[in-house]
C-alpha cells in the first residue's frame, strides 16, 4: 500500500510555501541575530535598517514575540491595521515599515505568556499576512538564541544572510557562535559580525578574533557610549542624531551590502 502523506509535514509545507509567496516582492531578507539576550541585537537592526533606508525601501520586522522592543526604539505608540483578507498594515515611521508584537498590545509592560509552539504560529502569521509590498529589505529582528522564532525564520524564509551581534564577553562570544552554526546547518550565509558595547568597560577586539578563527567577516564595532542608550529611550535612532553612531553602522551597512554584492546601490 502507498503510504498516506503525513498531514503535519503538508502544512508546514504549504505554510512555507504561503511565506516564501508573500515575501517575494522583498529583495533581501537579513536576519540580526545573537546567542544571548542584552547584546544590543535590536540597537544594530533599528540603525542598520534606518541607515539602509536612505537609499532603499526597508521594512523592519520584531521577530521577537514575546518581548517585542522595536516600537519603543521608534516611538511607536499606536497599534498597526488589518485589512482585507487579514492583511496586516506595517506601520511607518522614520522611513521604515515596521511589524511588532508590540502593536498588538494594550499595555507596553503585558506579559506575553506563550509557548514554543504558539511563538512560532505568531511569528509564522507576520511572515505569511503582513503586506510588505516591494522592498529592497526587511531587516529582521531575532529573540536571543536558537530555538523556536529562529528556527521558523530558518526554516521558512529565504534570507539573504544573518548579521551577528556580540559584546566582547567570552559568554556572548560562545553564545555568537552558536547562533553562526545554527546559520551554517541551514546554509544561510554568514554576512559578518558586529561587536557591540566596545571599549574600556567591556574590552574590544574580541568579537573580531573570533570572527578570524571562524573565517567570517568582521563588519565593525560599536563602542560604548551613554547616548546610544538615551537616544533609544526617547524614541530616537542614533544614526540620525549622532555623528559618531552614524559613522560606525554606516560602515556596517557598507560591508554587509559588499557581502551581499550590492554595494553600489547602498
């Protein structure tokens, strides 16, 4: 007797398929990853893709669901629109379209109380019913580590690459490498990695050692300052309103579009 397909694998099969279907009009998809949590991950995705938007067409998706952040880097207080067919609204500011948990919320401090499973269907739904339109990026967001939303973006996008962020602490660098081999057992590509909170207090240069012994490319460091912080806290991207923070990722982007061989366009 022919065996029946499993039904499981045909859902996921078909949600996959419905993904890749509504993100094609988006040129390059980059995920920002870290091993662990307090990295400054969603610091390097908001200025990354606030410095790509100034010669591109950026959206810029929280993948982290159960602590989505990126609104209150952007200032984004009201809740995004559904239209027809479930379409979900990205919600514009500073020249991104932006999708968060966040703007499903009623309270900004409303513990999301999810399991694994659940994370992944809400995650599975902003990639399948978010109306993107044409996009040069969508930059994304991860939750810290490797499990459940990383593995739904693995497995259900077709990313252009990852960037990983770092603080120069061994137990970040251990935790970065992690996120890089789960990069590699899903051949995405490695675009490079980033050392975030450089500079006295934590050290610097170690993000890029690893980066060498690992024989992936080192995109730059961002060093330590207080304003990088406040300027977030106020709902402000640093790239626009310090000269230093726009310096270091406007160098970051430089090399992850090089990565990506579209260097002239950025």
């Amino acid at each position: 007797m022919q065996e029946k397909p499993n039904p499981v694998a045909l859902r996921m099969l078909k949600q996959r398929s419905d993904i890749l279907e509504n993100l094609k009009g988006i040129k390059f998809k980059i995920a920002v990853m870290s091993g662990k949590g307090g990295t400054g991950k969603t610091t390097v995705a908001v200025n990354l893709a606030a410095v790509l938007s100034r010669k591109n067409s950026v959206g810029l998706l929280d993948a982290d669901i159960d602590c989505p952040n990126i609104n209150s880097f952007l200032g984004i207080k009201e809740r995004f629109s559904v239209k027809g067919e479930n379409r979900i609204q990205p919600i514009e500011r500073f020249g991104l379209k932006v999708v968060s948990m966040a703007s499903l919320q009623e309270e900004a401090d409303t513990a999301i109380m999810w399991r694994g499973p659940m994370i992944s269907t809400g995650l599975n739904s902003f990639l399948q019913n978010t109306d993107w339109g044409k996009l040069d990026f969508l930059v994304i967001d991860m939750p810290p580590g490797t499990s459940d939303a990383a593995l739904s973006i693995m497995q259900n996008v077709d990313l252009a690459g990852i960037v990983v962020v770092s603080t120069p602490q061994g137990v970040a660098l251990t935790d970065a490498s992690k996120a890089i081999n789960m990069a590699k057992k899903f051949n995405v590509k490695v675009l490079g990695l980033v050392e975030n909170m450089s500079g006295e207090i934590f050290g610097e240069g170690e993000v890029e050692s690893l980066a060498k012994k690992l024989g992936e490319t080192f995109l730059g460091g961002i060093e330590l300052r207080k304003e990088i912080r406040q300027l977030a806290e106020k709902g402000l991207i640093a790239v626009n309103e310090s000269r230093e923070a726009e310096k270091e990722f406007k160098a970051i982007a430089q090399i992850v579009l090089k990565q990506l061989g579209v260097q002239k366009n950025g």
